[in-house]
C-alpha cells in the first residue's frame, strides 16, 4: 500500500498536480504510526508516530532532500516542482500557533529561512497562544476550536461570510499575505 501511494504522488507530480502530490503525501506519517502502532486510534498514532521522529521537524538533513526527514521531504518536493516549471511562485504559510507543539514551528522557521520563499508565520501573525484567559479559564485554541486543535471545529459562524469564525480568521489573513506576496 505505501509503494502504492508512493508512486501515486510521483504521477500526481508528473502531470503537475502538486496539490493532490501533496495531499498523499500527508498521509504517509498516518500509515507509518499505524505500521508502529497498530492498536492506537487514527490521531493518536500519527501523534505518536511523529513524537518518536521529533528530531526529524527541526534539522535539515546532511542528505539535503533525504525524504525519510520532514525538512528533507519538504525539499525534494520543492525540487520536482522547480524541476518541472522553474518559475513556480511557491509560498509557505505556517501553523496557527507555536506553544503547543514547538517542533513544527521550528521546523517549518528552518524552511522558511532556507528557502527564502515568501513565507507567513501564521503564529506571530494570529498570536493564538496557550496563555489562559483569566476570564474564561481557557486558552486562546480553546475558545477559537471545539475540540482545541483543528480550526474546522469552531462551532461559532461569522455573521457576514457564513464560514465558521476560526477559519474566517485563518482565511483572511492567508489571502492577505498570497495578495501581497504575489
């Protein structure tokens, strides 16, 4: 099944369908935690999965495009895309916050500094932390998302647009930062 996906995203990216390339190629660290273990849950064996490879996140590899490494896949995905179309405008826009999980800010600061692409560090720009409201005795994640991790979870809806408020938020600022880096 892993070779099968494996070859699927190399097609997808020999027909320039770098989003779907992309889209399988996430769910390569599921598969791998499910290999590991089998007996956990969906989200807690890519958790654990990705804990264990923790160093993986944060170092760019001596291979530079090793794929066994996040940074190293990351770069030999950016290369195939120069490699097909070397004018390809590529932008980097990074996870909502940064107190929670360091090792996935870090690792996406290290490619944003090695790539010099034009990148949004969506933590500094949205500031949601995991600093408790004295108010409400819940952290910033907390109040924006039900379930305090996916953003699709916000169960408030904004008024004006009809999208749910966490991704209304998400959305603007992403569109913003595309606007003007292209």
């Amino acid at each position: 099944m892993m070779l099968q996906i494996i070859s699927d995203i190399k097609r997808a990216l020999d027909v320039d369908c770098y989003f779907s390339a992309l889209a399988l190629a996430l769910t390569l660290p599921d598969m791998c935690g499910k290999a590991e273990y089998p007996e956990k849950r969906c989200g807690e064996r890519y958790k654990d999965w990705y804990d264990d490879n923790e160093a993986n996140a944060i170092a760019v590899p001596a291979i530079r495009n090793d794929r066994n490494r996040f940074i190293g896949a990351v770069n030999y995905i950016i290369d195939i895309i120069l490699e097909y179309n070397p004018n390809q405008k590529i932008a980097f826009i990074g996870h909502y916050e940064s107190d929670r999980k360091q090792r996935v800010y870090l690792g996406q600061s290290t490619l944003f500094e090695y790539w010099s692409f034009p990148s949004l560090k969506l933590w500094e720009e949205l500031n949601w932390t995991q600093n408790i409201d004295p108010e409400t005795g819940k952290t910033i994640t907390q109040t924006m998302m039900s379930d305090d991790l996916h953003p699709y979870s916000d169960t408030r809806i904004d008024e004006d647009s009809g999208f749910k408020v966490a991704i209304k938020i998400i959305g603007d600022c992403c569109y913003k930062f595309i606007e003007e880096a292209f």
